[in-house]
C-alpha cells in the first residue's frame, strides 16, 4: 500500500492488531474522502477528516495532511 507507506511506517515495531487496523482506516477514509470530493468537486469531506482529527495528536494531523497532499498530487487520478 504505497499511498499510506508514511503511516504505516509510523507503527511501532511492537504494533498491535488494533493499531494497524487504525492506521488503515485512516489511510482507506483519506482516499476516500478525496475522491468523493473529486467527484463531486467540493472539499466537504477533506474538512470533515481534518476536523474530525481537530484534537488529535499533531503528529496525527501531520501524517494525515500528507497523505491528503499525496492523494491530490498523484498523476493518476485512479479511483
């Protein structure tokens, strides 16, 4: 999974079950929302992820604003 290489490579080397499945999900919500808001031309959904992680950790809102910049900037727009 390239497009969440970052994140996944911010686990733990101990990482748990739970861990991991957190980190995907928030890669898999990423992609989606940025293509939903491609399709639809808006950045509604972009907004609801940074403002859903609006209390999390920096470093949380870091790596998410990465994988949104990446989703955005990849030369392929597959969906």
């Amino acid at each position: 999974m390239e497009f969440g290489k970052g994140v996944l490579n911010a686990l733990p080397a101990d990482y748990s079950q739970s861990e991991m499945e957190d980190a995907m999900l928030t890669i898999i919500t990423v992609w989606n929302a940025i293509v939903l808001d491609t399709w639809h031309n808006t950045d509604k959904n972009e907004k609801k992820v940074l403002d859903a992680l609006s209390q999390a950790p920096k470093e949380g809102q870091l790596q998410v604003k990465r994988l949104i910049k990446r989703k955005k900037n990849l030369k392929t727009k597959n969906f």
